[in-house]
C-alpha cells in the first residue's frame, strides 16, 4: 500500500491506543497498523504506548501519547460524510458516549475531547442547491439543530417546516 502524502497527527495525553481502538471499532475499512512504544530514553515511560497508526474508512492517522501539553480544540475536527440517518444516529450516539459532549450543527467532542462533524451528504446537496430560498431555509433549520436531522432539513427545504392552515 502506497504511503499517503498528509496524515492527521492526533496529541493524546495518554489515550492513543484506547482512542485508536475505539474509532477504528466505528467505521468500515479501519485497522490499527503499528503500535511503537516508547524505549529507555523516553520521554515517556519505557515500554507504553508513544504512537499508534490506524486507519479510518481506509485513511491513515497517528495518535501520539505525548502528555497534556497540548489539548485538543474545536479549531480541528473530523468530519464524517454519512450517507443516511441511521448513520448520523449511530456515530453520534457512539461518539457522545461516556463523557462527549454534543454541540451545535452536527458538531460534537468525543470522550477524548476530540471533535467530529457528523454530516449528512444530503445537507451538503441542499445547502448547495441552486434554489437559493431553500437552500437558506435549510441553513436556518439546521442552524438550531445539534445531532443533524436529515428529514427535518427536507421539511425546511420544502416549505420551510411549516404546514400550510386548513382552508
């Protein structure tokens, strides 16, 4: 297999191979590929866990054990293209799990404080649709959402979620 040219560098304080174990355990076409340990020189202790490679749906990444130096932030996130809602619920729900937190608009910050966007491939096609009005009205639908709900966002696109009065 071909090295890939950009690899998603992750700082764990101490996580790496549970984290690693975990996601890999959400997603089709995920393996753990190395596992390095640190040795006498350190800096962590010898014999745990420095670096863990996997892959995700068949993208490679490297988790770190490096200490809590570094914590993680909203300004990087994975995001996820799901193909439906059953998909949106069950990584949100996976990922929420054991202390995550959920956040606005399909973003939400896994137990290891690592944030995902949980996205819908359908709220990507109607955000871009040329129906500029629709295309808005999803965008205010999903702008009061947290887990994305993709028949809501057809409703919105719809007629903007509302019903038309009886006559």
């Amino acid at each position: 297999m071909p090295e890939q040219k950009i690899t998603t560098f992750l700082w764990f304080d101490h996580q790496a191979e549970e984290a690693a174990r975990f996601y890999i355990s959400l997603f089709p076409d995920s393996r753990i590929l190395s596992v390095q340990r640190y040795g006498e020189v350190g800096p962590g202790e010898a014999g745990s866990v420095m670096t863990v490679a996997f892959e995700l749906a068949g993208q490679q990444h490297l988790a770190l054990n490096g200490g809590p130096l570094f914590p993680f932030t909203e300004a990087i996130s994975l995001q996820v293209n799901c193909d439906d809602q059953a998909e949106v619920d069950r990584l949100w729900a996976a990922l929420t799990e054991g202390g995550g937190q959920e956040s606005d608009c399909g973003w939400l910050k896994d137990r290891y404080g690592l944030s995902w966007q949980i996205t819908p491939r359908r709220l990507m096609e109607l955000l871009g649709d040329p129906d500029p009005i629709g295309a808005q009205r999803v965008m205010r639908a999903m702008l009061q959402m947290r887990k994305i709900d993709i028949q809501a966002l057809e409703d919105a696109y719809a007629d903007g979620g509302e019903t038309a009065p009886a006559s």
